[in-house]
C-alpha cells in the first residue's frame, strides 16, 4: 500500500522491538511516558497543528480522565475497562458543550480562555476533596488486568500503552488525509475561504476539539492505572505548556512530530536529573528558540538544516 | 450577613482591584500598540517586587531609592524581552506570538527561581503597619497606597494618551498601524514604548502588593491573569473601563472569598473571564464595533 502505511510499519516495528533492546530496567519506565505524552502531543497536535486551534487547557482534560477513572475504579470499584470509555465520553461530552462558545473566540482570547479553563479544572481538583482527595491525592487505583493477566510491570505496560499509542497514531494519520484532515487544513489556512467552499468550520472545530479532548481523557485514564495514584499538581498550567512545547518542539501538524515532541521532553529530564528544578527555563528557552528559528519544528527543521549543511559544503566544493 | 463585614470585603477587594487594574492597563496598551497579548506580563509584576527586594537587601539601598531601581531595571527586562522576543520574529501570527509570550515568562520566572530562590519575601510597608478603622472595618496604610498610587497612574496615563506626541502616536497606532506609519509614526518604536510603558506599570503594581501579600518568583501567574481578566471586562481599553474593570474583580473576588469559600477564590476571576469572553468579548462597557481576532 501506502508510503504512509509503510512508514507506520516500520515505526511500529521499532515500537514493538524497543524492549528487547532495553530489558526492562528503569528506562522502560520513561518509556511507557513517552508513550502516554505522545497520545497527548498527538491529540492537542489535531487541534493546534491542523485546525489551527490553541488550547492551553489540555491538562485539565487529561486530568479528568485520570480522576473519573481513579475515582470510578478506586472508590466504586467499578471495571476499569468500563470506567475508561465512560470517562472519555463525558470529556468528550463536556468538551463538545464548551467547544462552542469557546471556540467562537481567536488567537490570544482562545488562548486565555481555555488557559481559564484549565484552570478551574484544576482548582475543582484541589477544592472537591471528598471525591479527588484534594491536593495530597487519590491513592489506590487497580492496574489494568485481562482476566487472571495484570498489567503490573513497565514491560508490560509498555505494551500496552503503547498499543493504544499506535492504534491512536494510525486513526490520526487516517483522519489526517481524509476529506476531514483537508477540511482542517483549509479551516487552518483561512476558515472564511474553508466555509466558502462549504466546510462547516464551526462545527468541524468542536468536533476536533472533543476528539482531541477525548484522546487526552483515554491517556489520563492510562496514565491513573499505570501510575495507580493520581494529584493534582501533575494536571497543572504548567503541563498544559509543557504539551504545548512538545507539539510545538516536534512539529505543528505532524503525528510523528509530536511523537519526537513527546520523545525529548520526557526523555530530556532524565538526563538532566541534576538540574531537575530548572527544567523550565530549559522549556521556556526551547520554545522561544523553536518558535524564531524552526517555526515548523524537528520534523521540518532538521531536514532543512541538513539540505543547508549539505549544499553549502558542496557549494564550498566548486569555488 | 453583617455590614461591617461586607464593608471589610469590599475595601480589601477594592486594593487588590486596583492591583488588577494595573496590571490590566499594561496588557491593554500592548494590545493596542501591536495587536499582542502579552502572556509575560505577570513575570513584570513578579520582576517589580522581587528587584525591590534586590536592591534592598543586597545593595542595602533605603525602600525610597529600592523602588525607583527596581523599576527601571524591570523596565529594561521589558525593552530586552520587545528586542529579543518579539522584535526578531519572522511569522508574527498570533499562535507563534502567544507561544513566544509564553516561552518568554517562563523562561523569566526559571531565570527568577535560579537567582532569587523559591522562597518568599516580604517588602516592609511604605509607611508602617497600623490598622486604620473606617465605619467598623479596618484597612491597613498600604490599601491606602495601593489606591492613591493607581489613581496617580491612571491620570499620568490618560495625561500621555491625549496631551503629549508620543501618546497620540501611540493611539494612532492602536487605530490603525498602517496608516500611523504612513502619516510618519515609527510605529516599531511605538511598539517598543508600549513594552516600556507597561513593563513599568506592572512593576509598579508589583512593588505595590509586595508589602501585602509577599512576593516569589511564580507570583507573576496568577497577577497577570487577573489582571488580563481585569482588561477583558474593560474591553481592552488602557483607561477608565479597564480600573473599573478591575476593581470590580477585586470586590466580587473578595467577596466570593469571604462569603462562599476562600478555596475556589481564584475559580470565581476565571469564571468571569469565560463569561465576559463568551458573552460580551467586546467588554462590559464597550459596544459591539468588530470581532476580536
């Protein structure tokens, strides 16, 4: 088949492959991370990357799918197969209902108003403490199991997250060339031409933005089964940016590209262990450096300095 | 539910309104001068308070001559963040620019917690700490700065907006940017005063609250949200609108903290915000004249 098929193959391929080469050990852990931002990355990327949205209030989202799971699956002791698509269904819900006021709003008042948003999702998170357990947590969420099989090691999450991953990356790859990802574009290019031509910008924004909502939700009920206890403070302002740098890191408008976002802003911390607190700055820095001088990302921005090196030394060549 | 404490509210929601209606005012002129909103403008306030505390404990200069440093050393913070942000930006869209604001405050804020620590700072009160009672309710001399400073302001701005050169430059800007520049406005050195205009301004509000409600180097976050709520509700206007704006912030806010639950104080600015945005984008007080994009 396809080009983009086989490319997904073979990034799949490597996925699968990965564990063998790591054996377990504590990578294996950032790894089954790197899986969950980059269903993160992936979801806020088809709204920022290709309708062109900002939201600067994912983390509220991811956030209550990590808490409708945890509270569904710890306090009622529900199945938490169940309790996921319920919980992604009711971000959906919500983010269907918010998406049309908010969504009539533009640029920086879009910006600020779902970065409010978030917000107060996270404030009804610290304040609701009989439900949520208010900012020390809500401990004692079940893994995941199939049957008598518990999903209890970083391997085994491994595969598991990064099976969800991979199902997410090749629906968004298909949404992406579809009639629906080339009505995006155009709504990202210039929405009044996109409804010219009869797309119904409005509507089609919403839609992406409770998809996008829902993909966060389905990652944050992921993330309180692996992690087993969910806080607050990982669902903050700053995790929205952080989601945020790593779209933009990556690339607006590329699946891979927030896979690579994901990559190295999960990754990058691990290294810097030592300059654990300052890792913000290090983010503030890469974003303002990604905006001014690889507006289109690692994905775009590579190539493009290679094909510079590369032409320059063969210029050099001649003279 | 008591008078006097509903008057206690009230005149502490007024002083942190004011607070707000700084703040406000500084987003307000950027926006009008360039079409940015600028998301570093909480990390000005933070900067106000925390180069007073600088040059107060480590170059043990008197609090009179702290504070006239400190706030042009945030004012320079501001000019250096135009030149080396905004200025060399080669796809000014809005995306690019709220992600270059965003990067930019908190790239100031790491830069304040590595210099400055995480710890929380006091700035001694301008003149003492003796309550002043008025009608049941006690206030502290410091609301009473607050107050008499932003009043001071807001007249010193609305002078510059309409009785000198470079405030109706300025104006025009905020009209039409192209044709300023064709009628021989520099309109990229407009640009560059709106930073310096309301770096400063937010500084000052910085400097102002520090005294009352401590300082650190994530205080700009919260400040410069309310006081962008505060801009909302005045439909981004720099003058009367935006103080009104933000005073009535800080009396509802006040009030929902001391009447329904301190808790969920920060949720009630933000609730307004999408209220306002949803319903009336252009502003409490303005009329509908054009979309906001």
């Amino acid at each position: 088949m396809s080009r983009d098929l086989l490319k997904f193959l073979a990034f799949a391929v490597l996925v699968l492959l990965a564990p063998l080469y790591f054996k377990g050990g504590y990578l294996m852990n950032v790894l089954v991370f790197v899986g969950i931002h980059t269903m993160l990355a992936i979801g806020l990327n088809l709204l920022l990357g290709y309708a062109g949205q900002i939201s600067l209030g994912h983390a509220g989202f991811f956030g209550m799918g990590a808490y409708l799971s945890g509270i569904l699956t710890a306090t009622y002791a529900w199945n938490p197969w169940l309790a996921m698509p319920l919980a992604a269904l009711l971000v959906g819900a919500l983010a269907f209902m918010i998406g049309f006021p908010i969504l009539k709003l533009k640029g920086h008042y879009l910006a600020m108003a779902t970065l409010g948003m978030g917000i107060i999702i996270y404030i009804v998170f610290n304040e609701t403490i009989d439900l949520t357990g208010g900012p020390s947590g809500l401990s004692g969420i079940p893994s995941l199991s199939i049957g008598t099989f518990t999903f209890d090691s970083d391997v085994k999450n491994y595969y598991l997250i990064w099976s969800i991953t991979l199902g997410t990356i090749l629906l968004t790859l298909n949404l992406a060339n579809s009639r629906v990802g080339r009505a995006l574009r155009a709504v990202h290019d210039s929405e009044v031409a996109a409804r010219v031509v009869g797309v119904n910008a409005r509507l089609l924004k919403v839609q992406i933005f409770a998809l996008s909502a829902v993909i966060s939700s389905v990652a944050g009920s992921l993330y309180a089964h692996t992690m087993t206890f969910v806080a607050p403070a990982s669902f903050g302002f700053n995790f929205s940016v952080e989601l945020l740098t790593m779209v933009v890191i990556g690339g607006l408008g590329s699946i891979y590209g927030s896979f690579l976002g994901a990559a190295l802003l999960t990754l990058l911390p691990e290294f810097l262990r030592a300059a654990h607190d300052y890792d913000i700055i290090i983010y503030g820095g890469l974003l303002m450096l990604m905006v001014m001088f690889m507006p289109g990302g690692l994905v775009r921005g590579i190539p493009d300095l290679f094909r510079m090196l590369v032409k320059g030394r063969g210029g050099d060549g001649h003279a | 539910m008591q008078f006097d404490q509903l008057l206690q509210y009230s005149l502490s929601g007024l002083s942190t309104g004011a607070i707000y209606a700084l703040i406000g005012i500084g987003f307000s002129i950027i926006y009008n001068a360039t079409g940015i909103i600028n998301f570093a403008q909480g990390e000005f306030v933070m900067l106000g308070g925390m180069f007073t505390l600088l040059f107060l404990e480590t170059f043990k200069l008197p609090l009179w001559a702290a504070i006239p440093c400190a706030i042009a050393a945030s004012t320079v913070a501001g000019m250096l963040f135009e030149r080396l942000a905004i200025r060399p930006l080669r796809q000014p869209t809005p995306i690019n620019l709220v992600i270059i604001t965003i990067g930019g405050s908190i790239l100031i804020r790491g830069l304040s917690m590595l210099a400055w620590g995480k710890d929380t700072h006091a700035i001694p009160p301008f003149s003492g700490d003796d309550p002043i009672s008025i009608a049941g309710a006690t206030i502290l001399p410091q609301h009473l700065w607050i107050l008499a400073i932003t009043i001071l302001i807001v007249f010193v701005n609305r002078f510059y907006f309409y009785h000198t050169i470079s405030g109706k430059a300025m104006r025009a800007c905020s009209y039409n940017r192209r044709a300023a520049g064709l009628v021989g406005i520099d309109v990229r050195r407009m640009v560059l005063f709106s930073f310096i205009i309301s770096s400063a301004m937010g500084a000052v509000a910085g400097i102002i609250v520090a005294p009352l409600t401590m300082t650190a180097y994530d205080v700009g976050v919260m400040l410069g949200l309310k006081g962008f709520c505060a801009a909302i509700i005045g439909g981004m206007s720099s003058g009367m609108a935006t103080v009104v704006g933000g005073l009535l912030l800080g009396v509802l806010e006040s009030l929902g903290a001391g009447l329904i639950s301190s808790g969920y104080k920060d949720a009630i600015a933000f609730i307004i915000l999408l209220l306002i945005l949803f319903i009336r984008p252009q502003g409490l007080f303005g009329k509908a004249e054009s979309e906001r994009v």
